[in-house]
C-alpha cells in the first residue's frame, strides 16, 4: 500500500510542477485499472492473472 501512495504522490507532484508527459498517464492508469480488475475479479485482455 505504500507503494501505491508513494506512485500517487510522484504522479501529484509531477501534475502540479507541468512535468506529466503522456507515459506518465498511460502508467498510471494501467496500473489502476489492474487493480480495479483484481478487485472486481473481471479478466483483463492480454494478461493471464493479475499479481498483486
């Protein structure tokens, strides 16, 4: 979980400061929907399971 507060706050930061670049975006997003998929136990096209 600290992990996860940690990668939020890099992401804030880099928002804030005009440093978000289109990667930064994408990474994000992925690693949440992932989680969201985990939660839900919905499969995700292209990955056999998800790691926690």
């Amino acid at each position: 979980m600290k992990h996860i507060i940690l990668q939020k706050d890099n992401f804030m930061e880099k928002c804030v400061s005009g440093n978000l670049k289109k990667s930064d975006i994408s990474r994000y997003t992925r690693k949440a929907g992932l989680a969201i998929a985990e939660g839900y136990g919905w499969k995700v096209r292209g990955i056999e399971s998800v790691e926690k």
